[in-house]
C-alpha cells in the first residue's frame, strides 16, 4: 500500500488550494453586498469554514459557491465553482451549479458549454436528489442533478433563442419528471418552445394534460401560467395581490413570451417593459425577458 500523506502534509495542500482558490475570488472581485456587511449569513459562514477546512472535497466546494451566489456575487461564486474543476475536471455537479451561474452573468456560451459537458458526465449514471439551498414551505426538494443539468441548458437555448435545441431537452424532461414541481416548470416552457416554433397544435396537445388539481408546491407561478395559456384562467387572476417582486418577473415574462410565439408582438414588448422595470435581477424571468427585448431590438 502506499504511504498515507503525513498531517502536515495533508495540511500544506490544503493551504495550497485555499490560497489559490483566495486568489482566484480577487481576481473577480470579490466584495460583500451591502446587505452582508450588515447582517451576515450564518450559513455563508459555515459553508466557507467547511470549504476552508476541505477545500478539495466537492460538497463543501459546491455549497460554498452556492452560498456565494445566493448573495449575488456570481462571479466569485463562478471563481470557486472554477477552482473546484481544476481539481475534478468535468465533476457535473460544479459543472451543473458554475452553468447556472454563468446564466446569472448572461454568459450563455460559457453557460451551454458546461452544462452540455454536465449532461455527458451524467449519462447513463443513476440520479439524485439536489437538496435546497433555499428549502420551499414544505421543505420538501423537488429537484435532481440530472434535471437541474437538463432545466439550466434548455433555458441557455431559450433565452438565446435556440429553440430547436432547447425543444428536445424541455419535452425529456417534462417526460421524465419525478413529481409534478418538475413536470410542470418544464412543461411551461415546453409549451412555450413548440409556441416558439410554430407547433400550435403539439402546444395545444400538450397543455391540454395540465390539471387545475396538481399539488404544485413551489412552481405556482408556471402552473398558473399554463392555466392561463390553456384558457382556463383569465390574465387578471395570474397574479396574486400580494404578488412578489420573482412572481411579477416570472407570471409578466410568461405572458410575454406567450404573447410573442402567438403574434402579439406590442402586447408582449408591453409585459417585458413591466418585467424590466422591476429590476436589474438575475430570476430566469427576468434574464429571459431583458433577452427577448434585446433580440427585438436587434431586428
């Protein structure tokens, strides 16, 4: 058997791959919001201390750029997701989690890049489920790696209007769905894509399987919008009156993506023009309305 590495030795590396990690998060100019400086996160805490004590494990890699990007520096947590993969190379998981945030900078390239890599790796490997960083009311995960993988690349098509690519990933997804949290959010823009295309009647087939009766635990907005592209709600009741700041961005996005696949150019630009007003944000509403108005305005 070969020699175990001796503690001091073990801990050299670890000080090697922190201070170069470290180095990595100054070069993208890491700084704390605001909102941190005033009332830090101990989650944020324990997730660096976890980082720093095993900064070459995965785990503590991916939930250490988790925690950073939930305080919406993407760029540092783009530098530590990075710095992981120099030591795994096409891990999909730091594969899956760095894509999401390069989707966060609008570097959709970069974004497709690696989670078209992250969907090689887990090809034919079981799946799992991806615990929440940001539990919903039930605290029940709805999510997996492999569809988190498929969700983030078909959206890097959509809001760069590949949709030709995005359509096969959104439709295995919706088909492969283990709950309805999944079945739904990936139906909507399922939906949205074959509207995208010109394929009324597979949009039409398709919404007509959305049941007003789906337990949805936290994709109430998507279920809603499906009702609504459906007929079965009118465009007053999408919203509630206490509405969040993400509801607005993703119900206005839905009714102008809706919109423009079915012709109604104004009344879609009117919806992106409210989403936009209530931002800058990084919600995939929000990114793939500000994108849709640029691809208008390129026209």
């Amino acid at each position: 058997m070969p020699a175990r590495p001796s503690p001091a030795a073990t801990n050299a590396t670890r000080r090697v791959v922190v201070a170069v990690a470290l180095g990595l998060l100054a070069d993208a100019g890491v700084r704390s919001t605001a909102a941190a400086q005033a009332a830090p996160d101990p989650a944020l805490a324990a997730a660096k201390a976890a980082w720093e004590r095993h900064p070459a494990d995965v785990d503590s890699i991916v939930w250490y750029g988790r925690r950073v990007g939930y305080t919406g520096d993407f760029p540092a947590a783009i530098a530590i997701y990075t710095e992981g993969l120099r030591l795994h190379p096409d891990e999909p998981h730091l594969l899956r989690h760095r894509g999401h945030r390069y989707i966060s900078v609008r570097d959709f390239p970069a974004a497709i890049a690696d989670l078209e890599r992250a969907r090689a790796a887990v090809a034919g490997q079981p799946d799992e489920v991806e615990p929440d960083g940001q539990p919903n009311a039930r605290g029940i995960p709805t999510s997996t790696l492999h569809s988190n993988i498929r969700y983030h690349l078909a959206l890097a098509y959509y809001v760069t209007g590949a949709y030709a690519r995005a359509l096969p990933i959104w439709a295995e997804d919706a088909r492969t769905a283990g709950n309805v949290d999944q079945r739904v959010a990936a139906t909507y823009w399922w939906v949205l894509t074959l509207a995208q295309l010109g394929r009324y009647m597979e949009a039409t087939r398709t919404l007509a399987q959305v049941r007003t009766d789906w337990d949805v635990i936290e994709n109430g907005s998507y279920h809603r919008l499906l009702l609504w592209m459906k007929g079965e709600i009118t465009e007053d009741a999408l919203l509630p009156p206490t509405a969040s700041v993400l509801e607005r961005q993703t119900i206005g996005n839905g009714i102008g993506q809706w919109y423009a696949a079915t012709g109604r150019r104004m009344q879609a630009r009117a919806a992106w023009d409210a989403v936009l007003a209530t931002g800058p944000s990084a919600s995939f509403g929000y990114i793939a309305a500000e994108q849709a108005v640029a691809r208008l305005g390129a026209r």
